[in-house]
C-alpha cells in the first residue's frame, strides 16, 4: 500500500531535512577544522548512505523513519559547501561531490 502520512507529517519530514542541511554546514564545517577533510567527508557520507537506506527500507507511513532519513542525509549534505573545495584531496573527488551535492537538492 501506500503512504497514509498527511501533508502535514510529510512537511515536517522535510523540514527536518532542510533545517539538517543548513545546521549540517556549520557543524561539518567545525568537525573539517578539528578531525580533516577526509574523516569529516567520511562521516558524511556515511550520513547520506544512511538516510537513504532508511528510507528505502522504512514502512510508508511511518512519519518518524522518514523524517530521521530524511534529517540524515540532510546533515550530511550539508557538509557540501564546507568540503567542496578540498575534493581535490581525494583519488575519486568526482565520486565524492556526486554522492553528497545530489543528496539533498
């Protein structure tokens, strides 16, 4: 079957992943400074892959599965604009910007 979520329920879910997107930059940003690019590009990817297994295996109508996928690949793309330019520092840097500019937009 199908979703029973109201559009009430569903624009908190993506509220949740817009909010995550912004608080994301700030505190990835914090997180590059003080552990590197790579563990905090790590991080955030791991964050996105999450996200996205939730809500492909999460139940349709579950309101608080889709917003906690929804609030993680939020966070983790967020990280996008503090990352962006030390891609270079990785051997696949194409790889990298494709998973986390395409998350959330």
């Amino acid at each position: 079957g199908g979703s029973t979520l109201s559009e009430e329920q569903l624009g908190g879910c993506y509220a949740a992943g817009s909010w995550a997107t912004q608080g994301g930059r700030f505190f990835f940003g914090l997180a590059r400074d003080r552990y590197g690019t790579k563990r905090t590009t790590l991080v955030s990817l791991l964050c996105v892959v999450g996200g996205s297994l939730g809500i492909a295996l999460c139940d349709a109508s579950s309101a608080a599965a889709l917003g906690a996928s929804v609030f993680l690949i939020g966070l983790g793309s967020g990280s996008q604009l503090c990352l962006q330019p030390v891609a270079g520092l990785f051997d696949r840097a194409g790889t990298i910007l494709a998973s986390l500019s395409g998350a959330f937009q």
